[in-house]
C-alpha cells in the first residue's frame, strides 16, 4: 500500500531520516529510489533509467549515459517518518559528490548486486561511509537475475569490507522464480505478485513462512539470535534467561548495533520488480537514527570548540553540501543542523564573515521545488538568496557564530586544456568554467604559467567530458578540449645532508638575515615519524611530507623553526624533474644562525624555502605517476586479447577469475549475463584515456571496466614530463 503524503512541515524530528543510497555503479541505486518515490505517493508514476524518465536522474546527460552523475536530494514520506534521500553517483569519478552527500547524512542504504556482491566502488563508498561514521543498512539487489546468491553477497560484504553482516530475511525462490521473502525477525512471509503496481489487487501480501521454508527460516533466526546476543549486552541477558530472543528485543538489539555501527542489517529484493522495497523502508524507519539519534554537530567558535544539539530553539547553524544554478535562481543546498531558519531571514556565512538574507526556503524534489516558511534541524533544503556561499561554508545566525567542518575534498588527478572556439566566446568560457567550479569543488581551473592556457582538471577522464558537455549544452559555449593530462608527483630516492643556506638581504631599511642548515631524506628511511615531527597525508594514504628540528641550545629560536617548516612547504609546490609537488621526503633541520637585529620569522620562511628547493636540485628525484586499480570483466574468448592490451599499457596484472561478463539487456532488468573471466590489474592512470572505447573494441562490446585511484607510483626510468596519451 502507499504512503499518503503529509504536509512538509508535519513531522517531528524524531521521525526525520536523513540518508543517501550508496553503490557500484549500475547496482540499481536509482531504480531503487524511484520505486521508494512510487510507493511512497512522492511520484504517481514509475520512472526507469533505461527510458530515461527518472526523478533523480534529470539531467540530460544522466538520462543519455544512464548513469547518476550528480547527487540529488528528494523527500518521501512513510509510516509516519519523513525520509529525506539522497541518490549518489557510483561511478569512481564522482567519488567527491558521495563524499559531501554522507558529511550532512544520519544513515545510508548500500545496494549490491546479487550476482556480483561486493564490487571496487561499492567498497570505496563503505569506505568512505566509514570515515564519516555514517550507520547503514545494506540491501542485496537483483534477486531475480540467475546467478543470485544472497548468501555469496553477505560473505563478501564480511569478508571485502569486514562488516558484521547480518541477514534479516530469507529469499522465497531463487533467481526468475524469487517472489518473496521470509522476515525473520517478525516470522513472517511478505510475497509480491506479479501484478504491475497500483493495479487492482497488486502489492505486498503478508502471511505465515511457507513450510517448506520453516526449518531453515528457525534455523537462520537462531543464528540471527545467537550473533546478536553476542554483540549486544542487554540481549544477551535476555537470551541467557529465556532462551530465544522476542522480536521486540531482537528489533531494538538490531536498531542499536545498525546506529551504533556495530553491524549491518542486510535485506534483499528486486527493485526493478519492485519486491523487497516495502520492508526496506520499514527498516530504515526502524534500525537508521534520527537527527536526534546521532550526536550533537560540533563546530569552533573563535578559539573554542562547541557542540549544537538539533534544537530547534538553538542558534541556526547549516552545512553547505552542494551549489547549482536552477531556474528559479541560485540554490545553496544546507542540511540544518541547529536552530530554525525562516524566509527573511539574516544568516552568516561564517568563513568569510559575509552576511547575506535567506529570500526563499525550498523542499527539493530533484529538479522540482517546494516552498517552506522555515526550516529545522534535521532538514535539508535549498535557499534562494545567499550569492556567495560555497559548498563547505557554515552558515549560522550573525548573533552566535560557529564554524563546522567542511567535506574533504580530493585533489584532482586528471587535467585538460580548454578555450572557446570562438574569441567573441572567451569571456563566456571564463565565467562557464567559474560556475562549474563554484558547484563543483573538485573541479580545479588554473592558468598554466608556461602555455597561458586555461586548464581544467579533475577526478577522471569522464568527470571531465561532463563537465565541458556542460558548459556546451547548457551556456552555449563551444569548446576546443586539449590532450588528457595527469597530476604527477615528485619524490626524493636519494637525499643530502649538511645543506647550509645563507639568506641575507639588505635594501636599504631592515635586513632579512637567516641561515639553516637541512638533511632532506626519503621519507621510506624513517622507519617510525620521529618526536616533535609534524607531517601531512596524501592521496596514498602515506605521509607525503615530515618535518623535524633537531636544533640544540637556541640555535634556532621555536617561532623561527616553526617558520623554516612553512617555507619548506611552500618549496614543495614545485619540484625540479617538472615541477609537479613533491611529496615522500623528510626534512631535517639540523643548525642555524641568526643575527641580533635582521632575524624575522619572514627572513626564516624564505631561508626553508630555498634551502629546500636547493637540496630537492642536489638531491636524487623521482617522477611518481597515478596509478588505477582495474576490474575488467570480459568474455573467455576474449581473455588473451585484454590481456596483452593491459601489458601494452604498463599494466601488472594481478589475477582473474571467473565471473560475470557484460551484455544482455538493459540494466535494471533483471536478465542474465553470460559467464566470463574478471581480471584485476594496476594500471597507470595516463594509459587508461580511450580504455573503454579500445577494451569494447577488443570484446565486441561485451567487455566492461571499473577503476578506482590506489595512489601512485614510479614512473618509467627516464621519464620526466606527462606522458603523452594514446
């Protein structure tokens, strides 16, 4: 049965979830939301991603790729709660959209695909729902493709992403055959008919396990009893009295451990058949947090930390998430954290200092908006009227500032020159390229210093194509796109020691006089970060750059030291194979002098830097290039020709197996896909540009391909620019 739909304002929030759908790419994320907008009352019809119709896929390039390129947030209501929801991307090169979409998020919803399990991007999304601490449900998609195993899909998702998997359901028949499912937490059976939603009779019917089913349905609620005893103290002193756990006891067990991020619920079904989304949403109501559920947001206010607790009487503070240009103007997109906003009002955009008014408080519905008098904690809305803030700000109430912590944002890995083709068209490019980078923040533009053309850089060849498509089809501007280039890094294999530089300066007024003396080494030679080190990450995941004094007896006094470091890394921007940043190096700053009256922290600022960017020239360097993990699944027979395009393009294979080739119908439709061979390899990110068009080629268009970055590596011995692309 459907929802009915309230009014906007109508719920508490206490009943408000907040979550975003989270997968693979072609996992059935989208088809699943729009069967949630369906049988919700939020859309009066189905939309499908292969007739290009969906709600949350609205922009003309999602419906002509039939992908989710861009995050969209819309809103649904269910037995009482609100379900705020964002679609997520799944493909790698939009990686940064699910990175802000799970900052403002209380829960997500993981689909896998029955047949493949766990695949490298839905791992790359559990890991990043992990850094943020985001609870989750995870729902095995896909039951009706032959193939179908939920029991191969839990053990991956133990095994690959080390979760406590644990499976509420139990599937009545397999593959074409699958029509139901067994609850067993409530030992119930919900079996769906073959009739087409909304057509008289059609829908969910619930009634006892079939007997053929019952002994294993016992079976695997004892399971489900015993793991949840072992992991929850208060049902493990109900099941050590009575013996069995009851379903309230095992449900509020469950909703702990799900919010505690303990474990998993895992639930299963077909969303393209639209089976096993009813209960899904019961599940979210019942196991994902409220606004309330989770903990208070905390932010600094001036030198303090301070936490807001989602009170709606508490001083406004909003997370910017996202900025898009719509027709109805400008949208900044904010999950409320604290406090109640109200159209008219004054809010402070707490980076900047900037105070703008709130003309407009919008419910979004993808592409469709709805107007609200206010918003409250717990809410995500856009507002019409704030012109400068960007997707990371803070905006809070002028009289009680408070500053959150902005979503991380990836360094661009992938770059291309752009100009308008036509020179009337320039200024046009210039302000297209500022508004896609404003609405997308891992979207860099820069000026090359060499060339004078304009560079546009991003997380993957097709991140890019999108956006120039953009700028074409929507502002009209024709696009002269350059070669494919990446973000190379430099490093130290062999380094120096006792480097003495000598800044001295005198131009008439005060002098500048520092001098320092460096040990630059690999980073890999220090077995462990010394005492009094200060360091930084990188993409890797290793630290990229380390800094020591092992000044004695005031040589140095600390705030020149302090001073040496930030002049080191301003050195690191630039290094001498071609000036890529350096990363991977350890810097020592063993002596120094400094003079009674010319000695400034200015003076030892440009001391660090040119000491070091004379110790990286002395130094051994090396090019580091990004590298790219890659899944290929091909048909058998085609194997051997993939193979040798892999070791053609620098590739280190590091094993196949069978599995799942692609073609059959379109995705979403449950058929069948023809046995084949998955192969894993690394590969240079430079020789993966035209991948698919040669890997399609090669497979007769049965072959597919995901990657996903795994940091970098040395580049081949000689090499000291970009390479060029095939």
């Amino acid at each position: 049965m459907r929802s009915t739909p309230r009014h906007p304002d109508a719920h508490a929030t206490g009943t408000v979830r907040n979550l975003g759908i989270l997968a693979h790419v072609d996992a059935g994320k989208t088809t699943l939301t729009e069967r949630v907008l369906y049988l919700t009352g939020a859309t009066h019809k189905r939309g499908e991603v292969h007739d290009g119709t969906t709600v949350t896929d609205f922009d003309p390039q999602e419906r002509d790729r039939g992908i989710t390129i861009f995050a969209a947030a819309v809103s649904c209501d269910w037995a009482g709660h609100r379900i705020n929801l964002i679609d997520t991307p799944g493909h790698v090169d939009f990686a940064d959209e699910v990175e802000r979409s799970l900052r403002v998020l209380d829960g997500a919803v993981v689909v896998f695909d029955a047949v493949a399990g766990v695949e490298p991007q839905s791992e790359s999304v559990w890991r990043q729902a992990d850094r943020h601490g985001v609870p989750r449900i995870a729902f095995v998609n896909k039951l009706d493709r032959p193939g179908a195993d939920l029991d191969a899909a839990v053990r991956s998702i133990r095994t690959r992403l080390g979760a406590v998997a644990l499976a509420v359901q139990l599937p009545i028949g397999r593959e074409q055959g699958f029509t139901g499912v067994v609850d067993l937490v409530g030992m119930r059976a919900l079996v769906w008919d073959g009739a087409e939603p909304g057509a008289p009779g059609a829908g969910c019917a619930e009634g006892p396990v079939p007997e053929a089913l019952r002994a294993e349905a016992e079976r695997r609620r004892r399971a489900l009893e015993e793991a949840v005893a072992e992991l929850h103290p208060a049902a493990l002193e109900d099941y050590c009295a009575h013996g069995r756990l009851t379903a309230p006891v095992l449900a509020a067990a469950l909703r702990d451990l799900t919010c505690g991020g303990e474990a998993v619920v895992v639930l299963c079904g077909s969303a393209y058949r639209n089976r096993g989304v009813e209960p899904l949403l019961d599940a979210v109501a019942a196991y994902l947090p409220s606004p309330l559920d989770v903990p208070p947001v905390r932010g600094t206010a001036g030198d303090r930390s301070e936490a807001r607790a989602a009170d709606p009487a508490a001083p406004f503070a909003g997370l910017v998430f996202k900025v898009t240009a719509a027709a109805t103007g400008r949208l900044t997109c904010v999950r409320v954290y604290s406090g109640t906003i109200g159209k008219g009002d004054t809010v402070l955009d707490a980076g900047t200092g900037r105070t703008e008014r709130v003309a407009r408080i919008l419910r979004l519905q993808a592409d469709r908006h709805f107007e609200l008098d206010r918003a409250v904690p717990g809410d995500i809305v856009a507002l019409v009227g704030p012109k400068a803030a960007r997707a990371g700000a803070t905006l809070c109430a002028p009289a009680a500032p408070l500053v959150l912590e902005p979503p991380t944002v990836a360094a661009p890995v992938v770059s291309v020159a752009v100009e308008a083709r036509r020179n009337a068209d320039t200024q046009r490019l210039v302000e297209a390229l500022a508004r896609l980078a404003e609405e997308d923040p891992s979207l860099a533009v820069r000026t090359d210093a060499e060339t004078g053309q304009t560079v546009l850089a991003g997380m993957g060849e097709l991140h890019l194509e999108v956006a120039v498509e953009k700028i074409r089809r929507a502002l009209g501007v024709e696009v002269v796109v350059g070669r494919p280039q990446v973000a190379y890094r430099e490093t130290v294999v062999g380094g120096v020691s006792g480097l003495v530089y000598r800044h001295a300066k005198q131009d008439g007024g005060a002098g500048q006089f520092a001098q320092v003396v460096l040990d630059v080494a690999p980073l890999g030679e220090a077995e462990a970060v010394p005492e009094g080190a200060s360091g930084e990450g990188t993409a890797g995941g290793a630290s990229g750059f380390v800094f020591r004094s092992a000044v004695t007896g005031g040589r140095v006094p600390r705030e020149y030291v302090r001073a040496v470091e930030d002049g080191c890394r301003d050195a690191l921007a630039e290094g001498p194979l071609g000036g890529h940043p350096v990363t991977g190096v350890l810097v020592t700053l063993t002596d120094g002098a400094t003079h009674v009256r010319d000695s400034s922290e200015l003076a030892f600022r440009a001391a660090g830097r040119l000491a070091l960017r004379q110790a990286l020239r002395a130094a051994r360097m090396r090019l580091l290039e990004p590298v790219a993990e890659v899944t290929v699944t091909v048909p058998d027979d085609a194997v051997g020709a993939v193979l040798g395009d892999l070791a053609a393009r620098r590739g280190r294979v590091h094993g196949s197996a069978a599995g799942t080739a692609a073609g059959g119908p379109a995705p979403g439709q449950g058929a069948g896909r023809t046995a084949g061979t998955v192969i894993t390899a690394t590969v240079p990110l430079a020789e993966l540009f035209g991948y698919a068009t040669r890997l399609r080629s090669r497979t007769q268009g049965r072959g597919t391909f995901t990657s996903r970055p795994a940091g970098y590596a040395p580049a081949p011995a000689g090499e000291q620019a970009p390479a060029a692309t095939r």
